[in-house]
C-alpha cells in the first residue's frame, strides 16, 4: 500500500527508475490504441509529484 508519509529519496528514486524501466521497456503499450503517442518527458521526481498531485486533484 502506498504512504505518502513514507517516501525517501532513495525510495522516489527507486520508484522513479523501475516506472521507467517499465515505460520504455513497453510495458503499457499493449494497453492503448496506436494513436497514442510513444515519446514521453523522462520521468523524474518533479514529474512523478505532478502526476501525484494531479491525480489528487482528479480524485477530489
């Protein structure tokens, strides 16, 4: 389960580099249309805490 109050550097940093890992390795590309663009911004923790932060948002 995640919890936020838990979160280290070297946690966002493993986190961030198994998701890319997973993005470029293709992992979710079977799971959309080809339409979908296929280049992404590099994930980083700034992008990472945007997307959290959105989804937030979104959940709101």
């Amino acid at each position: 389960m995640f919890e936020p109050d838990a979160r280290t550097a070297s946690r966002v940093t493993a986190d961030v580099a198994e998701l890319d890992a997973v993005v470029h390795g293709g992992g979710f590309w079977r799971l959309v249309p080809d339409s979908v663009p296929r280049v992404y911004a590099s994930v980083t923790p700034e992008l990472l805490r945007r997307v959290e932060q959105g989804l937030k948002r979104v959940a709101e």
